[in-house]
C-alpha cells in the first residue's frame, strides 16, 4: 500500500471549501468530495475510503451524526472533523459517538491537516495489519482444530 495513493473522503455543505480542499491535496492524494452527509454515504458505498475529514456544521446531517451513521458499515477509516466553531459539545460527542481521530479547526492549516492525515494513514495502515494477522490466525486455528478432530476420530 506504500506506493498507493491514500484515498480522501472530504465532506462540507460549502462548495468553494470543496474546491479549495481539492485543489489543494488533489497531487498527493485521491480526493473524493461530498457537499453532504448523504452524498458522502453514497460515495463511501462506492469506494475504499481511507480517511474522512468532515465538517461539523452542516444543514440535515452534522458531521458527527454522518460519523456516527457510517460507523456500523464503514468502521475502518480514520475520522477527523472540522468546525469553525469553538463547539466542545461537538467535539465531545464526535470522540464519544463518531470515534474521532483528530479535531481541527477552521480554517484549517494545510500543513497541519497534511501532518494529521498521514498520521491517519499511519494507524489505519497499522490497524489494517493487525486484521489481516488475526484473521490469518483464525484461519490456522480452524485448520488445526478441524486436523485435530480428524486425528481423534480415526
């Protein structure tokens, strides 16, 4: 996965933030853009989404209940939230109910948010790993179990 590019998912209800995102990470990174929650379920449906960064103020769906929505079918990438607002409440329950990476503010800094999204990278790479080993040994201890059983009945 080292010379795959990471893939993006960032969702905000203001288009020039879109924009402005893309165009900014779009060299580094596969950037995937959502003006809404419910755009974003769908994009995630369609792709292997690495990383979401999500705006928390958003009309229908705050960022924390589109982390929150997601969870239970995409609970792999790594989650960060932006708001432009000093709202510990938000930020509380995005770590509490939307399982939270990191939470920046608005504007953010794009070296600070590049810096956060590798360090994203890094734990999801990790995190990736250690499922592949555990369900390579689930595999093997099925294996012997079922050898093991053939063994005691002959």
């Amino acid at each position: 996965m080292t010379n795959k590019k990471i893939n993006i998912l960032y969702v905000d209800d203001e288009m020039n933030n879109l924009v402005s995102f893309k165009a900014t990470f779009r060299l580094k990174y596969n950037v995937f853009t959502a003006i809404s929650g419910q755009e974003a379920i769908a994009l995630m449906d369609e792709n292997q989404i690495h990383i979401i960064i999500t705006d928390q103020r958003m009309p229908g769906m705050t960022g924390v209940e589109f982390l929150e929505k997601i969870l239970e079918k995409h609970p792999d990438p790594m989650r960060i939230l932006l708001t432009g607002y000093a709202d510990l409440n938000a930020v509380i329950d995005a770590v509490n109910k939307g399982k939270i990476f990191h939470y920046l503010s608005k504007p953010w800094n794009e070296e600070e948010l590049d810096m956060t999204i590798q360090r994203a990278f890094d734990i999801y790479q990790k995190r990736q790993e250690e499922k592949d080993k555990t369900d390579k040994l689930a595999i093997s201890n099925d294996q012997l179990e079922f050898l093991l059983r053939q063994k005691l009945l002959s």
